[in-house]
C-alpha cells in the first residue's frame, strides 16, 4: 500500500464524538471499522491477487483504491458483487 488519506473533517468529527461519547466507545468502533477493513484486504490481496495502492479514510467510510491490472475478469465481477470499486 502506498498512500493513506484521512480528511481533517475526519479528525473533527472522531473529537466531537470523543467530547460527547467518551474515547472508549471510539475505540471500539474505530477498532471494528478497522477489522471490517482488514477482512477485505485480506480478500482483495490474498484471495484475488490485487494489490491496494491506498486507503483512503472519510466520514462517510472507508475506500481501498486497488490496481484494476492485476485482477482477472472473474477477479474484478467478484469484487463489484461485494459492493467495491
């Protein structure tokens, strides 16, 4: 992997919420995110063969960026099926 983008409004909100809720339940849901992330790198690397060029972190969610070369056609459907780009 060679890039990782984390917005400032990212950061902002992760405080807000810190304020609000306590850095515990962040913890624990930044921690399951995390998780939830490494399953589908685990997917994309080990199972397809794709290599992830970054990952990009926002309020919205999580994006791997993945080199689309290295994946077979069969690779790429399998992929679009989870819901990835």
């Amino acid at each position: 992997m060679t890039g990782f983008g984390f917005p400032a409004a990212s950061g902002l909100l992760a405080a807000w919420f810190t304020l609000v809720n306590g850095w515990q339940l962040l913890a624990v849901i930044l921690s399951a995110a995390a998780l939830h992330e490494l399953g589908h790198l685990l997917v994309l690397c080990g199972l397809l063969g794709a290599r992830v060029r970054e990952l990009r972190v926002s309020v919205f969610g999580a994006e791997l960026m993945t080199s689309a070369a290295r994946l077979s056609y069969p690779g790429r459907s399998r992929r679009c099926w989870r819901g990835q780009q």
